[in-house]
C-alpha cells in the first residue's frame, strides 16, 4: 500500500513539474540589445488580458515581440524612464484627469482608481511609462516626417462625412436669457417676502415703473451676471445639469417665454424674474451653423477637427508600423511556440 501511494505522489509531483516547465518555457526570444525570453505563462497572461483566444496565440505573441524591440530599441537610443520620472507621469496623470472632468481628487482616490483599474499603482505606472516612451521614440524617428504632412481634410471630405453622420447633427431648442435671481434660504417666511419682492417688481418691470436692469442692479444675489445685466447665456432644453439644479418645470416654463417680456419663476433654489431676448426651435444644423449658439465653433470646425485628427492618428500608425519592421529586422527574433 505504502508503495502504491508513493507512486502515485511521484506521479503527481511529475506532472505539476512538467506543467510548470511547460508553462515557462518560451514561447519567443528577442535579442536586440539583450536576450528577452517571453514564456508560455506571459503569452497566455497577455491572450487572458486581451480576451483573445488560443486560435490567436500567435498574433498576440506577434504583438509582444514588437512591444518588446520598440521598448529595446528605445533603451538603444536612449529614451528611457527611470522611476523619478514614473512618479512624475503619476502625478501629471492625476492633475489631467481632475481637469478634464472638474473635479479634485485626494491622492488615496486616485491610487484606488488606479488599483481598480490596472491591478496596483506600481503597474499603472508601468502602463504610463510605456506610453510616454512610445511617443518619445516615435517623435525622436519619425517626429519631422509626420510634421511635415498635411492631415486636413478636403472639402469633398468634409461634405461626405456630414451627409453620411447629418442626423447627429442637431441643436436642442434654446433661449438667450437674463435674470434677477434671490436663492431660496430654507427660513418660509424670507422665502415668501423675497418671492412676493420678484413677483411685485416683475410687475413693476412690465408696467414700465422700473427697468429690468435696474431690477439687477438692485436685487439680483446672482453676482456673476450683474456686470452684463443679468444675462446668463443660452439655455439649452437638452441641458441635463441646469434641469437637476433648477428643475424641469423652470427649464420648460423659460423656455416658453414671451420674448422680452421678464415674468417671475421659481425654481428649485431660489426666485426670478426671467427675460427671454431670443429663441431659437430646435433643428437639424447645416455645416455653417454653430454647434453652440453661445461659441463661433460650427460643425465643420468640429467635422474638419475630427477628420484631421483621424488622419494624424493613422500617419502615427504607418509611423510606428515601419519603425517596428525596422527593429525586427535588426533584431534576433526566435518564435518557439507551436
């Protein structure tokens, strides 16, 4: 019995040893600047990664050696990033990301951002390294050459994208207002004193007894527009942000205004006195027609922006693609695996 479950243990313990050489054996080697070994266990950590399967174990195998002689041939010509520079992207990354959606991040927010994302802060560092040596290495080769190409669209470009991509191209109907605004305090009886005030100086304004710029001037808690009068801008129907503050009910009641004619409303923080000095129907826009009527930005600003951008983006492709068949030429390259 006691030899039975010894060679059964030896059997076990052959196997989890012929699994473990199989899985880091390599699967490639690269050599451009030192010999690199990709095993068996990264190839299918890295097919796991991409929701590849092992039918494109080769392609994804393929897209590891280029990763790695890019990354060599980057060393090579001496674009590198030590960890005080790691730390830095880090940093820069953070401020980025706070400015692009308006908010501020304490830095325990952020590392926890980059642990759910990437695992740890350690390979979110990594993942920025190599992302700044890809456009250092690119912009060292082949930056003059992508320079000096012109990715701006034709005229027959722009048209064709915009007949084929017209319906999104709409604009919600809008009104160009201005206000006198007294926030609402919590305390009902200030509350109905100042909202019997807008609604007695409404009356007043219409009557011709005061000037709604007057009405401004005087009343208005609103300080950021008492400089233009109590203009604010345009209100968009579509606009998600002023109907959560303001509510649904004052977003449809100004956009129904009579124009130029200044009538009390209430909204979910406070009270105005609201006139309307234009409104525009919601329509499909045209190419030269503003994508938002408060900014000189039309649509075929923002189509030729796009498709320019478009066009940069496969230069940089084609760019980095010979730059890769490049250092695989120079490089030893044994693919192992069958």
């Amino acid at each position: 019995m006691k030899k039975i479950i010894t060679l059964i243990l030896l059997v076990a313990i052959s196997t989890t040893l012929f699994a473990a050489s199989l899985s880091s054996s390599p699967a490639a080697t690269v050599n451009l600047i030192r010999n690199t070994r990709i095993t068996v266990e990264d190839l299918n950590k890295k097919i796991a990664e991409l929701g590849a399967t092992q039918d494109q174990a080769l392609d994804v195998l393929n897209i590891m050696i280029n990763d790695e002689v890019f990354l060599q041939g980057a060393e090579r010509d001496g674009i590198t990033v030590n960890d005080s520079q790691k730390n830095a992207l880090y940093s820069q990354m953070k401020t980025q990301i706070e400015q692009a959606n308006g908010v501020s991040l304490t830095q325990e927010e952020f590392d926890n951002l980059a642990i759910e994302q990437y695992g740890s802060i350690e390979a979110y560092k990594e993942y920025l390294a190599q992302n700044y040596i890809v456009q250092a290495y690119l912009t060292k080769v082949k930056g003059d050459e992508l320079n000096s190409k012109n990715y701006n669209p034709t005229d027959t470009e722009i048209n064709t994208y915009y007949r084929r991509n017209r319906t999104s191209f709409t604009q919600a109907e809008n009104v160009y207002f201005a206000h006198v605004y007294i926030a609402k305090t919590g305390d009902s009886t200030k509350d109905n004193a100042n909202k019997n005030l807008l609604t007695d100086v409404a009356g007043q304004i219409k009557s011709g007894k005061m000037t709604f710029e007057a009405a401004v001037a005087k009343y208005t808690e609103d300080k950021d527009s008492i400089a233009t009068g109590g203009v604010m801008g345009y209100l968009t129907s579509d606009n998600a942000t002023v109907r959560a503050g303001w509510g649904d009910d004052f977003v449809d009641e100004a956009l129904s205004l009579e124009i130029g004619v200044p009538t009390f409303l209430e909204s979910n923080t406070g009270y105005h006195i609201v006139k309307v000095i234009s409104h525009n129907d919601a329509k499909m826009l045209t190419l030269d027609d503003r994508i938002d009527p408060s900014q000189n930005y039309t649509v075929r600003d923002y189509i030729s922006e796009g498709l320019a951008y478009q066009n940069y983006q496969v230069a940089m492709a084609e760019a980095l693609n010979d730059m890769i068949a490049s250092l695989r030429s120079e490089a030893n390259i044994r693919i192992l695996y069958k």
